[in-house]
C-alpha cells in the first residue's frame, strides 16, 4: 500500500516545484495552490501569516541542502530561492528579514568552515550583506562599506555584523590609473599582460600593482617585528565604482582593522615619546622594502600599548631596476622616509632592528616574493636594498644616516637626483668593467657590489 502524503509533505513539493512570480493560495486545509493568470486570491491576514510561515520553515530546510552550505554555490542557490519566495509573496516584511539574516549568519559559518579566519569571513558576508536589495536599509547603513579619506585610491572601512570597523579593503581595479579609479582623471585602460608604469605616481610603479605589495609586506613581517596588520588576499562582490549599483567580482588587498592616532594627530612631544624600538622597526622596514610612500598618515601609534603599526605598505617594491636597460639608467626607486627627522632615528639602531636586519634570509624573502608575483626588477632593488642596510648596520650607521645614503639626491650622482645608493651602483658596474667582468650578470654583479659597499662606508663624512 502507498503511504499517504502529509499536507506538509505536499506542500514541500508544491513550492519545490513554483517558478518565481506566480501566485499562490492556501485553502482552509493548508494546502497551497497555484492561482490561475487574473485571479487575485483572497487572503486575509491570518492567511498571509501561515503563508509565511510555511515559507519561512521551506527556507530553513532549503539551508541544510549541501549546495546551500558551497560557499562558492551557496549565494547563487539562495538568490534563486529567495527570489522565488519574495515574487511569490510568500515572504515579506519582517520574516523576510530574518530570513535574510538566518542565510547571512550560515553563510559566515560556511566560510569559517572552508578556511576564512573570522574576520575575512565576516568582512565578506558583511560585504554581501551591504548589497542584498531585500535586506533593510536599516540594517544595511550601519555595515555599508564606508570609503577612506585621503589617498590616490579607492579604499574602504569594512565593518562587522554589529557596525564595528574591523578592516580595510582595497580593491586591484580602484588603484590609480586602474578602469575604475573613483577619481575620472585616474582612470586608464588595463591590459593584465602588460600593465602600464605609472611613473606620475612613482618612479617604478605600475598598474594594478599595490594590492600584492600589501599583502607581501604582511607575508614578510607576519606580526613577528614590524607590526603590520595581518593582510590578505580577498575576493568579493562588490560596487563597480563608488555610488554605482551595478556590482562586480573585485580582488584586492584586506587589511585588520588596528587601533592608533596617526602621527600626523600628534604633538612633537607625544611623538619624541615613542619609543626607539618601534620607530627602528618602521625604519628597517621601509629602508629594506624601498617605501615610496611614508608619511604621518600611515604610521598608526597606540599610546596605551606603546605599539607603532605601519599601514599603507603600496608603494614598496617598486619596479626600477631593469637589467635589460643601460647601465647607465639603473637606479633605485625614490624613498619618502617622513620619520628622517624625528629624533630616535639619530639614535644607535636598536637591538631588535639590528638582530633581525642581521639574521633577515635575502634568498628566503625574495622566493616569498616571486609566489606573490613581485616582479624581478623589485626583487633586484631589494636585494640591493638588503646588502645596504645589512653593510651599513654593521658599519655602526644609524638609521638617519643610512635613509640620507638611500633618499637625498648628492650633486657628484651619475644620473639627475640620484643618491649615494645610486652613485655605488654605478661604482660597482664600473669597477667590473675594469676587471673585465659583465655588469649584466646579476650574480657577479652582487658579489662585486657588497665588496664596494663596506669600503664606500669607511670614507663617508656626515659634517
């Protein structure tokens, strides 16, 4: 004998089986039709209610389908059923609402579940959140992706379920001179084969770039000395350009949210308070990394904690040294080093600084590097970057002694504003030309440059 199909069971198969924008009724046994094309149903507000209740308990067991818990096919699966239900009436008003917010809170586990750390998965289902058209606007403002002040690019605060920043997300397509730049005269064409320089910015730069810089500027330090909070890859859907509705996949950099005042906020006393340690961990960093882009703006200082964090790490890494050119048109990136002139920079280098510029493994940070896709001409300004800073700390320079070598452009350089840096540089290549040695082999070339170095220091007067 066949076993009787339930009310509940029949209804389960009705709205499995209701295409989106048809009409539905509930007779006085609970059981959903389909209303003909023209007829309006009569229901009344008991009706409406049992309604969404029925569709309410259909989503809930929806969500524990295996294909609602993929986190790449689960925001499809469910637009597809949400959509369905909220054309057909079946959810509105405030069930919709907690229907939405159940899927968003399974949606952040499912993303936890696959790998995310807590605050990426809650960035991203927050992102979402931030553009679901069913979803409040009273729910949506407070976790609206809110864009930064200041800067060349597009970058936002991304905040929680609960309206509280926890990072900052920028996306590869919003840098400048990228398609969707929010500034019109920032915007340039893109070809990822060959992205263009964009020297306007720096000397070195390129488009589309910053965002890996980031990321690999966290992948060096990890926490263990500098302080950069912890920056990852992300990619979401997002609004194509600021204030556009229309919505695309975007990849970028997310960067954790940390507490601090900018320097820029700070009196010259509270910034003479900082101690020598976290000012020479900045230094080193930049120095090692060829930061284009210091300032008083991206240095974040926590007074409780004492902790200095460097943010803004996009304009490291710079494209500059090509071997492929004339020597003579080999120089590194500028520097803007805006922490030269504070006082605890004159100061012997620390011994946290000096240890890890001492025990920092070139060939194990540039094999980092290359997995992140830093290009070789950044690679080869980092290594040179490293021999310096490595040469000079055991020289006894300090840390405003060596940003001068490395930033301030010197009258007797081969080329127009270059430094000292770029002055050995063309030293070494000279001095192998003498010994009959090729300046284009990168491996002689580095050998011959940190015997130049050590010797260059010596004579070096800072009166």
């Amino acid at each position: 004998m066949f076993r009787k199909t339930s009310i509940e069971e029949r209804n389960i198969l009705f709205l499995d089986k209701l295409k989106a924008g048809e009409q539905v009724g509930i007779d006085q046994n609970g059981r959903l039709y389909k209303v003909k094309t023209g007829e309006m149903p009569e229901i009344n507000g008991a009706a409406q209610e049992t309604l969404n209740n029925l569709a309410f308990d259909y989503l809930t067991r929806s969500l524990q389908n295996k294909e609602f818990k993929d986190i790449t096919k689960g925001p499809k699966a469910f637009e597809a059923l949400i959509g369905k239900l909220v054309s057909t009436h079946l959810l509105e008003g405030q069930i919709l609402q907690t229907s939405l917010i159940l899927w968003y809170n399974q949606r952040f586990r499912a993303l936890e579940n696959a790998g995310y750390d807590s605050d990426t998965a809650e960035a991203i289902t927050t992102i979402e959140m931030s553009q679901d058209p069913y979803l409040s606007d009273e729910i949506k403002d407070p976790i609206r992706p809110q864009p930064t002040t200041g800067g060349m690019s597009g970058s936002y605060f991304i905040r929680d379920r609960n309206g509280e920043r926890i990072g900052v997300f920028k996306p590869m397509d919003e840098e400048p001179y990228m398609p969707n730049n929010p500034e019109k005269q920032l915007r340039r064409d893109y070809d990822q084969k060959k992205p263009g320089r964009i020297h306007a910015i720096r000397y070195g730069a390129t488009q589309g770039g910053s965002w890996k810089r980031e990321i690999v500027a966290w992948e060096i330090d990890r926490g263990d000395f500098v302080g950069i909070p912890e920056t990852v890859e992300l990619t979401v859907l997002f609004p194509k350009r600021q204030g556009s509705p229309e919505s695309a996949m975007k990849t970028g950099s997310f960067q954790k949210f940390v507490r601090g005042k900018q320097l820029s906020e700070l009196t010259n006393e509270q910034i003479a308070a900082i101690p020598v340690s976290e000012l020479h961990k900045i230094a080193t960093f930049d120095l090692a990394m060829g930061n284009a882009d210091r300032h008083t703006d991206n240095m974040l200082y926590d007074a409780e904690t004492q902790s200095l964090h460097p943010i803004d790490q996009g304009l490291i890494l710079l494209d500059s040294i090509d071997w492929k050119k004339p020597e003579e048109e080999r120089w590194v990136s500028e520097s803007s080093l805006w922490w030269r002139t504070y006082p605890q920079i004159s100061k012997e280098i620390h011994s946290g600084a000096l240890h890890w510029i001492k025990r920092y493994d070139i060939e194990y940070g540039v094999e980092k590097m290359r997995k992140l896709g830093i290009s070789e001409g950044a690679i080869r300004e980092h290594k040179i970057r490293m021999l310096f800073l490595k040469k000079g700390a055991a020289q006894g320079l300090t840390f405003a002694q060596l940003a001068q070598l490395a930033s301030e452009p010197e009258s007797n350089s081969p080329r127009k504003g270059g430094t000292w840096l770029d002055t050995q540089i063309e030293v070494t290549i000279n001095l192998m030309k003498t010994h009959n040695l090729d300046p284009n082999d990168e491996a002689q070339f580095f050998q011959a440059f940190a015997q130049v170095l050590p010797q260059a220091m010596q004579n070096l007067n800072f009166a």
